[in-house]
C-alpha cells in the first residue's frame, strides 16, 4: 500500500479566534493552542477577527476568546449558516461582548449585533466587580459537566441578557450591583448561566463565560499600566477540565 493509500484518522480543520480589547490575548491564545495540540488530528488557523469568511465555511470547528470584537453582517451570516450545517463553536469568555465607554465613565452593551447574540445565545450586559462566587452544576447528567463539583472562582460573574433555549450545565446565583455599568441593577436574586448550550440547525455553539484575564499592558490606552496580572478561573484545575471536555464536545460533532 502507498502512503497515500495508508488508513490514517481524519484531519480536524480548526479556526481559532483570539482579538480584542481589555485582556490578556496572548496568553489565552497560547493556552488554547497547547490544548488543542494535545490532539495531533487538530489543525489550526489563527485569527484576530472573524472575517474570513473562507476558513468559516472549510471549518470543522471554531474556538473564540474575544473582547468586543464583533462579526460584520456577512460574517455573522455566514457563521450561522455553518452551524446550522452542523458546525460546533465554542465561544469562551468575552465573545458575546460589546463594550463602549461613555463620556460619564460608565460602560454601556449596546444592542449593535442582534444575529451574532441571537446566534451566541446571548449578550453581555455588566459583571460585579470581581470578586468570588460559587458556581454550581445545572445538569450533572450530561457528559461535559458530570463528576464536576461546585466549585468557588474569582472571575467576572456574567450578567448576561439571553437568547432562545439555552442547555445550561453550569450556572451562579447573583443579587446586586454591576457597578461601572450603565445597566447596573441586577438586585433580583436569579440563578445565571455560566455554561450552556444553545443549538443552531444541525450545530450548536457552547458558552463559557469564564476565563478573564488580565496582564499589565491590556488596558491601553485606557491606563498606561495595570499594577496586577489577572488569571482568575484560568488558576484552577476544572476550568482546564471543562476547556478540554468542551474542545473535545465540538470534535465530536456529527458527521
């Protein structure tokens, strides 16, 4: 038999996404391509954006960890068509942010990309400041969260405004402020996902919300220097679990 001919395992076409503002872009991209090169089958193309709409279409999977970094309107509609033709996202942290700063010194989401969030599952509204909370299992029977138990970050506690039906796997009670945003009054005590589902056709996009991070030179030109680097849930063991059973989830997409 030729080397052409040898049975060999299918190669996993990978677009990974990692731009945008406010955090340590770098070292998330770093983190997520030893990852997925714990797979040998994964090969990847880096981007900064979502504009290529050629790698979108010839992906077999997509990873994002972004910061208001947001699809035009072909992108968008390009990136829904491929889920519904069975592609598997998953978006970690920021990717479903849009974040102006207002001449008052607070932070606004506006609603400029209602496709992308409806495709997402959601938008990002505000966080408390960052401090420690619980998060628990919502669905322990499912194979991406079984076995984990409630566990304690000190991350940015997503306040999320939601789209369609979300499978959440995970989630976090919050009551109070999202202080430094312009939609700060969160004073309801409600349950909010911190890891979920949201399918799309034939595909689905998986969320994380954890994962901030932060090192000295990322909030230029806002402030020159950041005195502390941040690395939040990226410090505790499960969030490399559920990083890894997450990129696992979306190679395993249907055929």
């Amino acid at each position: 038999m030729s080397l052409t001919q040898t049975a060999h395992p299918k190669k996993i076409r990978c677009m990974l996404i990692a731009g945008g503002k406010y955090h340590d872009i770098d070292f998330a991209r770093l983190e997520l391509l030893k990852l997925l090169a714990e797979d040998e089958r994964v090969r990847v193309r880096v981007f900064e954006d979502y504009e290529n709409l050629e790698a979108i279409a010839k992906a077999d999977i997509l990873i994002s960890y972004t910061c208001d970094v947001m699809p035009s309107l072909p992108a968008q509609e390009a990136l829904k068509k491929w889920l519904e033709a069975g592609g598997r996202w998953y978006a970690l942290h920021g990717t479903n942010s849009i974040l102006r700063l207002l001449s008052n010194g607070l932070w606004d989401a506006p609603r400029w990309a209602p496709l992308h969030m409806q495709t997402l599952g959601s938008q990002f509204i505000a966080h408390p400041p960052i401090a420690p909370y619980r998060v628990t299992v919502a669905d322990p029977s499912h194979p991406l969260v079984n076995g984990v138990e409630p566990f304690d970050t000190t991350d940015e506690l997503y306040l999320m405004e939601t789209h369609g039906k979300l499978h959440v796997l995970l989630e976090t009670q919050f009551a109070g402020d999202g202080t430094g945003f312009v939609e700060h009054d969160w004073k309801e005590s409600r349950s909010h996902p911190v890891f979920y589902i949201h399918t799309i056709g034939k595909g689905a996009v998986l969320y994380l919300t954890l994962g901030h991070c932060r090192g000295h030179y990322d909030l230029q030109p806002l402030l020159e220097w950041w005195p502390t680097v941040e690395r939040c849930a990226w410090d505790l063991p499960v969030f490399y679990t559920m990083l890894r059973r997450g990129i696992a989830w979306i190679k395993d997409r249907p055929a």
